[in-house]
C-alpha cells in the first residue's frame, strides 16, 4: 500500500510542476490571438498523433511485462506443484525412500525461498545449489533394488514430475533475466516527453478545466510508467511474484 501511495503522490507532485510551468510559460510567452487561430488546426492533429503513437507504445508496453509476470508466475506455481506431487507419490515407495524423498523436497523449498527468492528480487540469477538439489531428488527417486512393478511405476511417475519441475525451473531462471527492452523504455521516455511537451506549445491550459486535464494526464502518465517498471522485475518487491505456491505446500519453508 505504501509503494501504491508513493506512487499516487510522486505523480500529483509532477502534475503540480507541470502546471506550474504551463501558467508559468503562458505568463511570460503570451500568444497573439492570430497565431493561436492558425496554429490552432495543426495543433489538435499533431497532438492526436503524438497521443495516438504514445498510446499504442504504452499497450505494447504493458502486454510486454504482464507476459513476463504471467510467465513467472505459472513456472513458479508449476514447479512447486511438481515437488509437492513428488512427496505425494513417494508415498508409494518403501518408508525410508519416502522419507528421503520428503526430506530433499522440504530442502529444496526452503532453499528457493529463502536463498533464491531474495537473490532475484535483486535481479541475480539463481546459484547452483538448486540444481544440485534437483540432481539429488533424481537420486532418491528412483525405483530401489529388487522393487515390486508398483514401486517401479511410482518411481516413473516421479521421474516424470521431476521433469516437469526440470522445466519449471529453468523458465523461471529465465525469467528472472528478462526484463523490457531498452529501446521500448527510450520509447516510454520520449513519448511522456512530447506528451507532456503540449502542454507548453500547443495553447493547453488557458482555463482551469483544460489545466485539470493537462494535469490528469501527466498523473497518467506517471502512473503507467511506473506500473511498467514494477512489472518489468517479475520477481521484484511491490508487483512481483511471491514464493507461496512453495510456502503453502511446505510451511516449514517461510
């Protein structure tokens, strides 16, 4: 809520600015009733199109990083799915290779969330202790010597979630490196600039409403570039993914 609060403010306190240095600039740059007629047609197109291309960068934008966090958030929720499916089928094994199995799976829970998860909110990738825990899973689920045609199926199917949480795994790594591209921030950046830009040579803010207006959009504009920010890190603290697919099927992890 704070984060949602910061936000709020940070963007009424660019808006007061802005308007600020609109009533600032009509004060001292006083624009002859001739010249605001002409330019008064090719004003409104210009400012159509800048809006327009600002507008259609923005939805590409934000569709770019709701992936990135959609993403994020369905590897996470399967790969813990595919832990827990594991303890659960270990079931099916002797009791000592249930309890090794059972064992790995809560090491493996604790270390994502309190080694891994801290470590990607930061943006690092994952280390190879994870890894090493996978190889050791793999270990302990297979089928034991002299096991009966049930414990070897059993053994199969928890390879075969082994696999999936395999996948899981490395799709979230991978998405811990992602983020949106240079080139559409740069994009971002320039767009607000022009948009904002009208303000001062396009005649806005001549009565109160279009100066509310002109305000209301510069808070918009803050807002959506921050709310891209905060998805571009899946990961990151305010609208990142949590742990608690991990956290609900193994409390001991929190």
């Amino acid at each position: 809520m704070e984060h949602v609060i910061a936000t709020l403010t940070f963007g009424l306190l660019a808006a007061l600015v802005a308007a600020g240095a609109v009533v600032a600039w009509r004060h001292f740059h006083p624009v002859e009733a001739e010249e605001e007629e002409d330019g008064g047609e090719v004003a409104e197109y210009m400012s159509m199109m800048i809006a327009l291309l600002y507008a259609l960068l923005l939805g590409l934008a934000l569709v770019s990083v709701w992936e990135l966090r959609g993403d994020a958030e369905s590897h996470t929720s399967t790969e813990a799915g595919a832990l827990h499916q594991m303890t659960v089928l270990a079931e099916g094994l002797p009791a000592d290779q249930k309890e090794r199995v059972d064992a790995v799976a809560r090491r493996y829970a604790v270390h994502v969330v309190r080694g891994e998860w801290p470590r990607m909110r930061q943006g690092a990738e994952p280390n190879d202790t994870g890894w090493h825990l996978v190889r050791e899973l793999r270990a302990v689920a297979a089928a034991p010597p002299g096991a009966t045609s049930s414990q070897e199926v059993t053994a199969l199917e928890l390879l075969g979630q082994l696999s999936a949480l395999d996948d899981a795994r490395r799709g979230r790594e991978a998405v811990s490196q992602e983020t949106l591209s240079p080139v559409l921030w740069a994009g971002i950046f320039v767009g607000a600039v022009l948009s904002v830009g009208m303000l001062f040579f396009f005649g806005i803010g001549r009565s109160p409403g279009q100066l509310m207006m002109a305000m209301g959009m510069v808070v918009l504009t803050v807002f959506l570039g921050l709310l891209i920010h905060y998805l571009s890190t899946p990961f990151g603290e305010v609208m990142g993914v949590s742990p608690d697919p991990f956290t609900r099927y193994f409390p001991t992890a929190a």
